[in-house]
C-alpha cells in the first residue's frame, strides 16, 4: 500500500512546461554557480599549472563530474601508475553516491530518456537540491531534474575551462568564497528540519558524521560515517516494524 | 607516467565514479519494486546525508590549532540565524559567505575588494 503513496502525490500536481521548468531550476542552481566556478576555475588552473594541457580539465571535470575526485585525481596523475588503488580510491571517495542513488529511485522513476543523464550528472549539490524538493510547482520534473543537473554541469566544466584557459587571472580576492556550498548544504539541512519527520534522521546524519570525521580523519570518515548512519537507520526500522505489528 | 597510463587511470576513475552512481539504478530498474526496507531507507536518507555534507564541506577546517574554526561557526552562525529570521535561501547563503570571506580576508581587505568591484 506505502508504495503507492508518490505516485498519488505526483498525479495531483498539474504538469508545468519545459521553459517554467527551467525558470525554477535556473534561481535555485545561483548558488552552486558561485561556488563552481570559483572551485572550478582553482580546480583548472591547478590542472595547467601542473602542466596538463587544457584539454584534461575539460574532459575530466565533463566525465568524472565529481569535484573532490577530480583534485585527487590530479594527485594519482601526478605518482606511479597504479589502475587498482585507483579505482579503490575512487570507489572510497564516491561510496556516497550509493545513497544518493537509493534516495532517487523513486523519484527518478518515470522520467524516461533524461533517467541516464540525471543518474551520471548526480553530484553532492545537485543531489542536495533535487531530493529537498524533486518537483516544485510549475514544473515538469523530468524536465526540472534535467535542468537542475544541466545547470550544474555547465557551471563546473565551464569553471574549469575557464581556469585552464586563462589562468588565475581574478584580481578580485576571492578567498572564503567556496564557503557558499557549505553555507547552501547548511540551509538544506536547516529547511529539513522543519519536516518534523526528517529531524532524527537529520541529526543523525549531522552527528555520526561529526563523530566519524573526528575518529578516522578528513580522508577516511565517510565510508565509517554511511556505515554507522545505515546501520543506525535499520535498527530504527526493526524496532517501528516490530512497533507496528 | 606516460600519456596512455594518465588516459587509463582517467578512465578508471570515471568508470568508478559512475558505477557508484548507477549502482541502484542498475540493481532495481524501473520494472522492478525495491525491498520495501530500500525504499524506507530511501526516505531517510536525504536529510542524513544533508548532515553529512555539512561536515564534508567543513572536513578541513582545524579545531585543533590554527584559529580553531572560529570562523566558521560564526559564518554558520549567521546563515542560521537569518535563514530563521527571513527563510529565504538566497539571502542566507549570501550573508553567511559574505561573513566568512570578510572573516578570513580581514574587514578592510575584503572591503576595499568588494569597492574596487564597483
């Protein structure tokens, strides 16, 4: 019966165009703009600086699309060759888009041809805006997830070609200024809080990652931190199941 | 490490990331129900990981030494307090931003740039 329950949802809101689809998402991407192209552009500098040519940091940041891995990929560049403990390391630092993924099922079903690109074009930021709200009014989801997903991209692989192209050429201080995805991460989780329902998972989530990050590190407390949210939402969810019957 | 090595290692890396993505996907097509624990976890999941993404964007700010993250809990500080006050996102994102570029610039620093701007 439980699964029913958004596909109901999704047949009482009536079906916005593709242009409103994109005036939605085009005001709620402004902040992930900022803070992509600055990362961006540091990110394609970096790249040049180290003396790849421009063409790497355009076709990394369009195929890997994944901010973090990308600097350490230019690390793993940089030492011996060595295609399996890059790939664990890779697996490592992206082990949380297999929650993503799960979150999305739902709400990626049904949206047919865009489904491959929404599923290889979902970053933090843009996962974070997608699952606050998939569906806003006026809008045609399939057509807003793509947009949302679209928009980022561009911001990231258009920051990184700037920064190879051009170097680090702003003379505009633009230290402190990557603090918009943190602030903009802060705010969606202060906008779960109000659903009621989404506090204890949400103060979950905030403290075993705090405390993961504190025991195993800035590089290993991220697999530590799924494994202790996940193990912690199971036993919840044996305890309600058994509540129920 | 020669060019082929870096094309290969590249290609490793995009191979891995995306099956971190499609992972799911792949294991539960559209035609096919999730367990039902799946997609309960599904629905927990976005606001945990919301946390999550808070401390992974802060992962490198030092408690110990340095300035001790003061400054990022008074940016923090902000975004909340005038997310509370006026819920609107824009103008919280851009407050708590603007507050921790001027902490970490030094006020006349980052008012002088902010001038040159105009």
């Amino acid at each position: 019966m439980q699964t029913t329950q958004e596909e109901a949802g999704e047949v009482a809101k009536p079906s916005g165009t593709i242009l409103g689809s994109l005036a939605a998402a085009f005001p709620r991407t402004l902040p992930i703009m900022a803070g992509f192209l600055v990362l961006g552009i540091s990110y394609g500098f970096l790249m040049t600086s180290r003396g790849f040519p421009v063409i790497y940091p355009l076709a990394m940041s369009a195929l890997i699309y994944a901010g973090s891995m990308e600097f350490v990929t230019v690390d793993l560049l940089m030492s011996t060759f060595n295609p399996w403990g890059a790939l664990m390391l890779t697996l490592m630092v992206n082990a949380r888009h297999l929650f993503y993924g799960l979150a999305m099922l739902p709400v990626f079903r049904g949206t047919g041809r865009k489904k491959p690109y929404l599923i290889f074009g979902m970053c933090d930021e843009t996962f974070a805006l997608e699952s606050a709200d998939p569906h806003p009014d006026g809008t045609d989801k399939g057509w807003y997830l793509f947009f949302v997903t679209l928009l980022n991209q561009i911001y990231w692989v258009g920051g990184a070609t700037l920064g190879a192209v051009l170097g680090n050429l702003a003379n505009f201080d633009t230290k402190g200024l990557d603090f918009v995805l943190t602030a903009m991460f802060l705010v969606l989780f202060l906008e779960q809080w109000r659903q009621a329902e989404a506090r204890l998972p949400a103060i979950i989530g905030l403290l075993a990652s705090l405390a993961c990050l504190l025991v195993f590190g800035p590089d290993r407390f991220i697999i530590p931190s799924m494994v202790v949210i996940l193990a912690i939402f199971i036993l919840l969810d044996f305890h309600s199941q058994r509540e129920a019957s | 490490m020669t060019t082929t090595q870096q094309l290969i290692t590249i290609g490793i890396v995009v191979l891995g990331t995306m099956a971190t993505r499609f992972l799911p996907f792949i294991i539960w097509p559209e035609g096919r129900r999730p367990p039902a624990l799946v997609t309960r976890l599904g629905r927990l999941l976005p606001a945990a990981v919301m946390g999550l993404l808070v401390v992974y964007s802060l992962r490198h700010t030092h408690l110990v030494g340095g300035d001790h993250g003061i400054y990022e809990a008074l940016a923090l500080l902000v975004t909340t307090l005038v997310h509370l006050r006026w819920r609107n996102m824009m103008v919280s994102i851009a407050c708590g931003t603007l507050t921790y570029m001027a902490l970490v610039q030094g006020w006349l620093t980052f008012l002088v740039g902010l001038a040159g701007l105009g």
